[in-house]
C-alpha cells in the first residue's frame, strides 16, 4: 500500500481526468506542464493549492493515469493519499480535493 501511495501519491478521477485533459488541450499548454498539486500555508490554516505549472528543482514528478501530476517533495506527506475530483452543481463546476480519510467515510 504505501509504495503504491508513493508511486501514486494522488488519485484522479474520471471525471477530473477528461476536465484535466480538455483544459491543456483547449488552452494549448505546452507539455512541459503538469498539473501541481500541494498546499498553501496561511494565518487561518492550510488551503488546497491546485493548478497547471512547469516543475522546478525542489519537485517531484509522477505520471497518474496519464497525467503529469508535480508535488513539491516538501508537500508529499500533505497531499499523499488525495483524489481530485470534478463536480458540476447549480452554483457552477471545479475541481475537488478530498483525502483518502474523507472518502472512507461517505
């Protein structure tokens, strides 16, 4: 399980898959972006940092479900274990983080 989680540290679904491949299709984002996955310390918490970005020295690179995901390595233990998820509602569509606790629950 946990080198499974390393070599997959976050999940993807389907529907987040298509949104994710459509975006850098319909935007033309070059391939030498992924889609970054972390978060983002402030006064009131830790916030979801989600967004597509080039990789830099301090990261790491995985490839999910033919994705490029980049994670900070000082952010591995934070994200390990997430699914991004795409949900469409009234109020509008985004994407989603949910930790693996969380989705043991529902």
């Amino acid at each position: 399980m946990f080198i499974d989680a390393i070599e997959n540290p976050v999940r993807l679904s389907s529907e987040a898959r298509v949104q994710i491949t459509e975006t850098l299709r319909a935007n033309k984002i070059p391939d030498t972006y992924g889609l970054r996955v972390g978060v983002r310390g402030g006064g009131c918490g830790t916030s979801w940092l989600l967004g597509f970005d080039q990789p830099g020295p301090s990261d790491q690179i995985y490839e999910v479900d033919q994705i490029r995901i980049i994670i900070d390595r000082k952010h591995l233990l934070y994200v390990l274990g997430v699914e991004v998820g795409f949900e469409k509602g009234e109020n509008g569509s985004g994407f989603t983080i949910r930790k693996e606790a969380e989705r043991a629950i529902e």
